[in-house]
C-alpha cells in the first residue's frame, strides 16, 4: 500500500478514535456525576413501594428483581418515581388510548418523587398490540423533549420482542442518562453525516500530507529519460461521439423506525410520547 494512503488510513482510524472516546468522555464521564439529583424523596402519599408490574407476563421474577434494583438506583440518581408496567389489553389499540391509560394509572397510584402527580416517568407497553407510551411527569417532562422520548423508544424497541428483559434495562438506563446529561451534549448523527465527517477528516489529513511532500524532489531529469533522449512519435486519437446516462439514486433517509411513533404528546400536565413493535 502506497505510504500516503496508508498514513491516510491510519489518521481517520486515529481521529475517530479520539472524538468517539472524547464523546464518550462527556456524555457519561463529565456529566453523569454533576447532574445526580440530591433531593430525598418526599411524596408520602404513593400507594405502593412497587415499580415493576408485569401484568403481561413476560418477565421472569429474577429478571424483575433485577430491574427493580436497576430501577431503584436510577431513582436516586435522577430524583424521580420511573415506573414500568406491561399489559395485554386487545381495546387499547391506538396512541391516544394508550396515552390516557398511562397517564390515569401514574394519577390513580399517586406516583411522584416530590409529591403525588409529581416528577417522575412511566412506560407503558401493550403487548396484545405492540402499541407502548412513555409518561413523563413534572422535571421529566421539562427535561425529555419530544425528540429524546423518540430516541429512548426507539432504542427501547429495537430489541424488545426478542429480550423484553434486555430492552427494558436499557430504556431504564437511557432515561436516566437522559435525564443527567446536558442536552448541549446530546448529538444523533446519521449515516450520511457520519460518512461527511469521515471523508473531510481525510480530504483534510491527504491535503496536510501532500503539502507536507511538496517541496521533496527525489527525482531527476536523468531519472526517466535516456542518455540518447526521448524519440516522440505523432499519433492523433479521434473523437467519435459521446453518450451520457442519468440515473437517480435513492437515498434512504432515517426516519425513527420500530413502526413510528406517536407526536400527539400529553395532558394534564404530562408530557410524553408513544412507539410500536
């Protein structure tokens, strides 16, 4: 391999490296600490301690010990009740009655870190239709805007009818990073521009290293032409006709996935939004 392009190679491997590892310094070293809620719990009035209601069935009692001690932790860190209920109801089949049935069962059990009705979130995942919500409350609501609650379902159904168990670990944990980390810091690039990036940073890595061996000549007159000189014979090349095809490519834009989602948003103070699997 030619030594430009290997060096090439080697300083688009070596800037991504660098700005992968320096994304992930900021979004999980810098900010993950700052941003820990201090503030103890407060709300007396909840009518139960419990988190995880499977009433779909489809967590084993080991998996929900273990997400209610995942949870229970994330509740600290975030200062806020974050709740998961699964159901199998035929009649919820649509995002505006999934949406109420969230937001009723947060009011009726008196959910809230601060207080009844207060900060905190719930997901909801229909299991009879694949339909699934995601409430928030109070400092959730402020703080998870429509875009984010899209990326945390999508994330979450990504895997959710092959590991239920998995994908609801992983919603739990990208609410709760979601919920300390500045939104400053928050990028979603897609394909397209991670490919951009990647072509500039080596346009611009070729062009340091060109001007870099501009002004080594290693080279001769002598090197390439003969101590007798250079014989040139005349040729004519000629030009018969030229034929020029358009062809459209299509291009594949990211459009969230899982089966779409819902942008109808909360009431009553709630804010939210909904996804299928």
């Amino acid at each position: 391999m030619n030594k430009t392009y290997r060096n090439i190679i080697v300083g688009v491997l070596v800037a991504g490296l660098i700005l992968g590892g320096l994304g992930l310094f900021l979004k999980y070293g810098v900010f993950q600490g700052m941003m820990t809620s201090k503030q103890a719990r407060t709300n007396t009035q909840c009518l139960t301690q419990e988190r995880i209601f499977d009433e779909a069935n489809v967590l084993t009692d080991a998996q929900k010990e273990s997400l209610f001690e995942l949870l229970s932790e994330k509740e600290q860190m975030t200062g806020m009740d974050i709740v998961l209920l699964t159901i199998r109801e035929p009649d919820i089949n649509d995002y505006y009655e999934i949406r109420d049935y969230a937001q009723s069962y947060y009011e009726e059990n008196k959910f809230g870190w601060d207080q009844p009705n207060g900060d905190g979130i719930i997901y909801v995942d229909n299991w009879a239709t694949g339909y699934c919500w995601l409430c928030t409350t109070g400092k959730a609501s402020e703080k998870l805007d429509d875009g984010t609650i899209q990326f945390i379902i999508n994330r979450t159904n990504e895997t959710i009818n092959e590991d239920p168990y998995g994908a609801y670990r992983t919603m739990i944990d990208t609410v709760s990073s979601e919920m300390q980390n500045l939104n400053l810091f928050h990028f979603r690039i897609g394909n397209f521009w991670l490919l951009l990036i990647a072509l500039i940073v080596a346009a611009v890595f070729a062009a340091c290293n060109l001007i870099g061996n501009k002004g080594k000549v290693t080279t001769s007159r002598s090197t390439y032409v003969p101590d007798g000189g250079v014989k040139i014979n005349r040729h004519q090349d000629i030009f018969l006709r030229s034929h020029v095809t358009r062809t459209k490519i299509e291009t594949d834009h990211d459009s969230g996935g899982n089966g779409g989602g819902g942008s109808i948003g909360g009431t009553g103070g709630h804010g939210g939004g909904g996804g299928r699997h």
